[in-house]
C-alpha cells in the first residue's frame, strides 16, 4: 500500500455544535470515533448526507455480507487505499472471508480457487476500475444468481468504496489505532 500524508486534520469532536456532535456519535463503531469520521466531521453536512448512502451499501444492501467485503476488499486494494483495506480486513473476517481469500483477493477474479461466482464479483470490480462498466460476460455470470437489486447493489457498493478510497487517500486519514500497522505509522 502506498503511504499517504495526512492533508486534513482530525476535527475536535468536543468543540462540535449539538446536531454535529450527534451526527459524529451516531458513526461511532464499538464506542470508537474512527479517523474517518473525525476527519469527515470538518464537514458536517456532507457527512449527514453521504452516511445515509454508506449506511444502506455497508448494512441494508441485498448482497450477502461476505460476497460484500470481497468487492470493498478489491476496490480498496485496487485503489491502493491502505486505510480502506485494513478496516475493511477486520469486517471481512467478521463477515466469513477467509485469510486465504483475503490474501486472494490481492490477486484479482484470476488467482486459482475462487469459485466461479466469487470470481465474477472480483471482475465486477476489475471491470468497473478499468472500464467504469461491468463487461457482458461478467454481468451474465452474477445475473444468473443475482436479482436486479443485487446486480445494482454490486455496481453502488464498488461505486461507494471507489469514492471513500479516494476521499481516505487524499484527505490522508491515518490507521485507526486499533488496527494492523498503525503503530508502525506513529
């Protein structure tokens, strides 16, 4: 992964106005205020708004958890985004990917021993990177198990993941403690 300089400080969440301050509260995860949202909380109403959307692609979708994290796994290592990955390690494991198919992922829809739907969906990915739409081949092979919602689904989650890589990567929001390799960046 590429390291990135820190472009946007961390917002002082004790100085926040009352509706700001329950916007950062409600994106606590585990009673932790993530660097994401400490920095996103320099501004408030874009933060409002874009949780909304997060919201629905992390917890609400129709795509199963698992098959999920595979796509944010491979459009936050295709993105290089180093804090993206690591969070989204952590929630894979949670979610039923194995250590072996996170380490695949690295490798793209060609490494050996994916299965052929697990596959497609790393092509969904690789495709929406390289071409910013899903080939015909790939979109026949997740239509033949997937429902319209879940072919959308698959396309706003890549889509999602792609933006919050970049916004992690430009603004330079730094590894949360808690995780793999940040003690290594202080």
């Amino acid at each position: 992964m590429i390291k990135r300089k820190q472009r946007i400080a961390m917002c002082d969440l004790g100085k926040l106005s009352a509706e700001d301050a329950d916007t950062a509260a409600k994106n606590r995860v585990g009673g932790r205020d993530l660097n994401l949202f400490r920095v996103m909380m320099n501004h408030p109403r874009l933060t409002r708004r874009w949780t909304v959307f997060a919201g629905h692609v992390l917890q609400k979708q129709t795509v199963p958890p698992r098959e999920r994290e595979l796509l944010i796994l491979r459009i936050g290592w295709l993105n290089q985004s180093e804090y993206e990955w690591a969070q989204h390690v952590e929630i894979a494991r949670r979610s039923g990917v194995s250590e072996a198919e996170i380490e695949r992922v690295r490798q793209g829809p060609g490494a050996a021993d994916w299965d052929a739907h697990d596959a497609a969906l790393l092509q969904a990915v690789d495709d929406l990177f390289e071409r910013s739409v899903v080939s015909d081949a790939t979109w026949a092979a997740l239509a033949s198990g997937y429902s319209t919602e879940q072919m959308m689904d698959v396309v706003f989650t890549v889509g999602q993941y792609n933006l919050v890589s970049w916004a992690l990567n430009s603004f330079g929001v730094p590894l949360d403690d808690f995780l793999p390799g940040a003690k290594a960046d202080k």
